[in-house]
C-alpha cells in the first residue's frame, strides 16, 4: 500500500474533541498534555513496536534490519514531511507552532516517527507481517485524533488519544 493511498488522501488531523470510539481512552485534557505528558512513555512503548518490527525484517526479509528500515525511511521521508508540515502542523494551537525551537522539533518528529512506521509497517503487512501497533493509530489519525499513549497491557488495551 503506497504512502499516498494510506496517508496524503486520508490523514487530516483535527484536535479537541473528545473521542468517542472503542479503541480510544479519552483522559487527555489538551494538546498540550497530549504532546508532553504521555510523550516520553509514549516514546517508549513506540520503541518497542519498532523493535518488534525490526526483529520480523531481519528473520523473514533483510540480515540486516536497521540497513532495511533507514532505506524504508529515507524513501518516505519528504512526503512524510510534507504532510506534516503542510497538513497537521497548521491545525495545531498557534502556541505550539510558536514554541521555541527545540519544542517545534519535538512535535514534529514525533509526528513524522509515527506516520512513518505506518507506512513501513502497511508496506510489510503486504510482504506477509502480521499487524504489529503503528496500523492501529490510522483510525485515531483518521478521526481527527491524536494518540498519544496506551492503557493496559500491549496487545491488550486502547489508546489514549487527544
């Protein structure tokens, strides 16, 4: 599935209401607490996903796993931009998109990170993957939402989305 079929037609995200979905837990008060409360667990347990993702391309696609995903990543990484910086990024409160620098960097990679491990990941469900975590955030991206967390324990749970 190519990036533009699963992401530039479909993701448009629209914060503040609360969401009213099954697979979404929504106990974040603001966009604010949304980035920065949950970001460094969040962080975390997306780092594990990877890692999952990671170990499935070395046994059944590449030796050399990192080589494969920083090509995968490299590959998407100016459309991937591109609709961050050109669709999510204006949708955020205005003093987000003024924070000091280091703050604007933070926001938007964790944005790129995350929309980027979809694609990967959508790619890899083609060449026989099993689902791992990041095709999960497509309907919270879809609804307007921003999943920035996880209750309970993974796979079990739902996200925690603003």
């Amino acid at each position: 599935m190519g990036i533009d079929r699963v992401l530039v037609r479909r993701v448009a995200v629209v914060v503040g209401e609360p969401p009213d979905h099954e697979w979404a837990v929504p106990n974040v008060r603001d966009i604010q607490s949304a980035i920065f409360g949950y970001s460094f667990d969040f962080g975390a347990f997306e780092v594990a996903r990877v890692n999952e993702i990671a170990a499935w391309v070395k046994e059944h696609i590449d030796s050399d796993s990192d080589e494969y995903l920083f090509e995968q990543r490299h590959r998407i990484d100016s459309q991937i931009t591109a609709i961050v910086k050109g669709r999510i990024w204006p949708t955020l409160p205005s003093k987000l998109r003024r924070a000091d620098s280091n703050t604007r960097f933070r926001i938007e990679t964790g944005f790129k990170a995350e929309l980027m491990y979809l694609v990967i990941e959508f790619n890899l469900i083609d060449h026989g993957m099993p689902p791992v975590f990041f095709t999960r955030l497509l309907p919270a991206y879809e609804a307007g939402r921003y999943p920035c967390g996880w209750e309970g324990d993974y796979p079990e749970g739902r996200l925690i989305v603003f």
